[in-house]
C-alpha cells in the first residue's frame, strides 16, 4: 500500500512471519538486553545487526526487507551495504523525543532506503502516533509538513533514508519493539 502524499509504502509480512515468528525475535531482543548486550551510544536498548543473529526468523525478516525494498523501487537493484538495529522501549525508559530526530546516511556516490517493522505494540495504543514521525522537510521547517506513518504490526514501511524522522510517541509502560533497516545502494 503506497501512501501517495508522502512516498511511504507499506509492505504486510504477516503470511509469512507470524506471531509465533515475531514472539520468538523479541525474546532475542529482551534477552540482549537483559544481557546488556546493547549499544550504548545510541538510544537506550537499541542493539545493532540483528539480522545476522541467523535464525530462521531473522533470515526470513532480513530476506523481507530487501525485497520490500525492491518492490518499493520496482526493480532489483544491486545494494552495497545492509543494516539492522532493533529497539525495545516503554514509558519505563523512555528518553527525550526531540534528541531523536535522525535521517539515514546520502552521497553523491550511493541512496538509502529505509525501514520499520513493527516486532510487537502494546494492547489499547493509539497505532497511528505509535508509528514513526516524519519530518520530510527537516526537523526545523515547518511543523504542519510533519506527519506520523501508522505502526502497523508485521508490515515493512520503506521509505527514503534522506527524511528525518523519529520513534512514534510512547504510550504504555509495557515493551515495544521494533527492527529499522537500511539498504545503501550505489547509483
């Protein structure tokens, strides 16, 4: 589903990954970070390259990624560098919003493109504020352009890594957790 304002698509993995499937990614999570096996230059329980943990699970969802991504540019493209983090956050940690502001790398030389999927969201949520906050037109233009994609369970949103954006609003003291993804192609 291609949202024509904005240029976000989202793509529904749901046949394919499951709950069972997701339920057993985010025990690899909470387990990572019950380790404390997380980054800690990045915000809190954010751990890096969880598709090389090599389960089936993190296969399949990687192998959804990149051919969310082809879809999204209708065609196969070849891609010089695949990144993963995962992000398990509640109102229990929650960290200051405006700090969260980020886009993905660009150079003349490579595009990004970039995604959210949504592991598991609380029950009785708001999903669209949940979702992730886009800033299309930068963090300090105007505040009406911004917009917030909808958190949609078992679906990639793929969209552009040039736009800023950040973590959908917090709402619930139970654990959400979420897999963003680049995929750096050269032009």
């Amino acid at each position: 589903i291609i949202d024509k304002n904005t240029n976000d698509e989202y793509y529904d993995w749901n046949s394919l990954i499951a709950d069972d499937a997701r339920s057993r990614m985010c025990i690899d999570i909470r387990k990572q970070v019950d380790d404390e096996k997380y980054s800690l230059d990045l915000p809190k329980y954010q751990i890096m390259d969880v598709f090389k943990f090599g389960t089936e699970d993190w296969t399949n969802l990687g192998m959804s990624f990149i051919w969310s991504c082809f879809a999204y540019l209708k065609k196969e493209v070849n891609f010089t560098n695949l990144q993963s983090w995962s992000y398990m956050t509640s109102l229990k940690f929650s960290e200051n919003r405006d700090i969260l502001w980020h886009n993905h790398y660009k150079s003349v030389e490579t595009d990004t493109l970039s995604g959210v999927y949504y592991l598991y969201l609380p029950k009785d949520i708001d999903l669209l504020t949940a979702g992730t906050e886009m800033a299309p037109n930068g963090v300090s233009a105007d505040h009406k352009t911004r917009y917030f994609a909808e958190a949609k369970v078992g679906n990639w949103l793929i969209y552009h890594g040039e736009k800023w954006h950040r973590p959908g609003i917090l709402q619930s003291l139970e654990d959400r957790f979420v897999v963003a993804a680049d995929m750096v192609i050269k032009k």
